[in-house]
C-alpha cells in the first residue's frame, strides 16, 4: 500500500510547486486590491487585468458645483428724477412761475403732483422708488445722479432737472411718475418719450429707451395702460423734461394712484421695491 502513496505524493508535489513557481521565477503576482470597499472586495480572486477602471481602489473625489458667477457690471452715468417734491404745495409762488418747456412754449416751474384717495403722495412715492432703484444700479457698477436730494424741498423747475441730465452727459435719464386719473377704473403703466424729436437723443436712442422700459415692466408683471397711449407707449409734445433733453429720456407714469389696486402697491415697500427693480432692471438691458 506504501508503494501506491508515493507517486501521488510526488504528483501533489509537483503541482504544488508548479503553482509557486511564478513567484520563484521572479515574476510577481498581481498586487491585492483594497478590501474597503464592496466592488473591490468581490474582484479581489480575479487577475489584475480583468480588473476594468471603474473599481480603481483610489479614493474617489467628489467634484463640487462652483457657485454662479456673479451678474457682470455694467457701466454708463443715469440721471433718475423723482417727479415732484415735498415742499412744493407750500410754496406756490415758487413752482408756479413759468419756466421754458421746449418748442417754443412755457410752462409752471413744477406741481404738487397727485395722491391716492387715502392721502399717500405722488412725490412720495417717486423719492422711495428712485432711492431703491439708485441702490440696484449702484450695486451693479453704474453712476447714478439724482434730480434732487431730498422729499422735503421746492422743485427744481423741469428746464432744471433737464439741464441736470444734459450737463452729466447722462447715458439715461429716466423721470418716474404716477397718474392721477379720475376714474377709478384707470390702471396701468407707460413710457412717455419726446415726440417728434427736437434732436438726435430724443429719436431713436429715446425711443428704444422707452421700449426697453416698457418691456422690462410688463415682463416684471405690471399691466399695460389701459386708458393712455397705445401698448404702453404714449409719444408726447408738451412735457418740458423731455423737450428740453439732449440725452435719451423716459417719462414713467407706474399707474393710476386713483386706482385702488395700484395705491395699494405705491403706498407699501414691497410695491415701491417691485417697481423699483423692474426700472433698474429695465435700465441695464439698455445700457448693455
């Protein structure tokens, strides 16, 4: 029986050797994978070769999302005019005296403007806007040069706020208003512009001035004006600010205070800020 075991002892033998001879030889075996993770545990009996890139046992990185770029800047001087003042209904005899209003005519130095029927001021509601929308276009790089410096005070005289764009060299001069129509029913915005033009701002740079203001608020969701001009543009002969302009220049009438929807908005900062960034925003597509 002895006689039978040897040979298979030398059989076992041999294959035992035969399976460690790679290593005798000097080549090596393949190197062992990382037992951390599971792709890498269940490939760890296959030849290195077999192995595809995928289950790599590198750490694998996790790539994070850069934030946004920020909006770039924008550059160009604007003129804003806060239509009115607070000290104008006091003082008649100031903002009645006839001043020049362009082709030829004249007309008062300014107006107390109008309210809504609960009392809230127009030239209140044009200084908080134009201080809101002075406040996004700074931010943004642009200059921002304002009619006047308070809510407390007289005028200036329309030829004034004029010159006050013209000697700035304004890139935009845009004056923000609200109506005081008396029915009720009256709502919605438009862009008034010098018509026919008395120079070459006053075509087409103001009358793109004026599209691009009208489209900026309609697509920040204010209604067209339903009771003046045609699709929110409304070319006017007689308002002395744009007469008197060299640069491009905008009249925005936002509403009608008389309408109690839209006093609703003008008389709460939520409303003001709205119309505030849909001018601003209005103003950088035209400067762009």
């Amino acid at each position: 029986m002895s006689g039978v075991r040897r040979p298979l002892l030398l059989v076992t033998c041999l294959v035992v050797l035969a399976g460690c001879g790679t290593q005798a030889a000097g080549i090596p075996s393949p190197a062992p994978h990382s037992p951390t993770t599971a792709t890498t545990s269940s490939t760890a009996s296959s030849p290195a070769s077999s192995v595809p890139p995928a289950t790599s046992s590198a750490p694998r990185t996790t790539s994070k999302k850069k934030p946004p770029a920020p909006p770039p800047a924008a550059s160009g001087v604007v003129v804003i005019d806060p239509g009115h003042n607070g000290g104008n209904a006091a003082n008649p005899a100031a903002i009645n005296r006839q001043v020049p209003a362009g082709r030829g005519r004249t007309k008062p130095c300014n107006t107390t403007g109008t309210a809504t029927d609960a009392g809230f001021p127009e030239h209140a509601f044009t200084w908080a806007v134009s201080l809101r929308a002075r406040d996004i276009l700074a931010a943004r790089g642009v200059k921002v040069l304002l009619t006047r410096q308070n809510d407390t005070g007289i005028g200036p005289c329309v030829d004034a706020r004029a010159a006050a764009g013209n000697n700035a060299n304004a890139d935009a001069v845009v004056s923000i208003h609200a109506d005081g129509a008396t029915d009720p029913s009256a709502h919605g915005f438009h862009v008034a512009y010098s018509s026919p033009p008395l120079n070459a701002a006053q075509g087409e740079p103001s009358a793109r001035l004026a599209r691009t203001m009208r489209d900026g608020l309609r697509s920040a969701g204010f209604p067209l004006s339903t009771y003046i001009g045609s699709a929110g543009l409304s070319p006017r002969d007689d308002l002395g600010g744009l007469n008197l302009s060299t640069r491009p220049a905008v009249l925005v009438e936002c509403g009608n205070m008389r309408n109690a929807a839209e006093a609703a908005k003008f008389s709460a900062g939520a409303g003001q800020q709205a119309y505030a960034a849909a001018i601003a925003a209005a103003i950088l597509a035209y400067l762009r």
